[in-house]
C-alpha cells in the first residue's frame, strides 16, 4: 500500500461502546469522510490484514474488550503506514502519556464531535496529496 491519500479519506473507528461508536461514525460521514467499522481490536486486525480494504487513518479507542487493545492496532496500522497518523482516544489520563507514537494525535473521551472534526479538518490540510 502506497502512503498517499485518496481524494476521500477512509477512517477505521474502533470503539467498543457501541453507542459511542454510531456518533463517531455518523460524524465521520457527515464532516465528508468514508468509515469503516471494527467493534474489537481483533476485527479490526481483520480488517487492517486484508488486502481488499483500504484504510487511509485510524481513530481508536485504546482500552477495547478482548485480548487486541488499541496500542496493539496502532502498532499493526503503522507497520503497513508509517507515515499516516493514528487518532487514540481514552477516558484514562494515563493513556496520553503512556506509549504515544510520534505521528499520533490523542483525544480525551468523552470526545467532542467538533474537536474530532477539526481533527479530520487538520489532517486533511497536512496531507501529501
């Protein structure tokens, strides 16, 4: 996979909260960007593995129910995009500081649909397309 964007970003949410998931995705496609859904790190591992999806960022919750947390799909989306940014969000302090990649953006939940839009806004303009 290439490290340039499309003319529509497509953004894997992984969240677990499923309430919290259907706004996070309903403020993905309204601020004009495709979503695709992972309720688990494991299904999101499915997803970033296969090479019939396209994932061109990443917002993910960090604490997941399961064995695959967030840092564990944080890692695996870099491995194939070490360029693009990653979204965590957590409701725990600590999460910020603990394990930040460098090219990682962190938000506080609960997270402010207009925070996150300014975020997509953010990197849409730092893009190399």
């Amino acid at each position: 996979m290439n490290n340039t964007l499309s003319v529509t970003p497509r953004i894997l949410v992984v969240e677990d909260d499923d309430n919290l998931h259907a706004l996070i995705v309903k403020v993905v496609r309204r601020a004009g960007y495709d979503a695709v859904s992972a309720y688990s790190g494991e299904e999101a591992l499915v997803i970033l593995r296969d090479p019939g999806q396209r994932v061109d960022w990443l917002l993910t919750d960090i604490r997941l129910g399961g064995a695959v947390d967030g840092w564990v799909v944080g890692s695996e989306f870099s491995l194939a995009n070490p360029l693009r940014p990653i979204i965590f969000m957590s409701g725990v302090e600590e999460d910020s500081q603990a394990r930040a990649a460098s090219n990682s953006i962190f938000l506080r939940k609960p997270v402010d649909p207009h925070e996150l839009v300014r975020t997509f806004k953010s990197l849409t303009a730092n893009s190399p397309d």
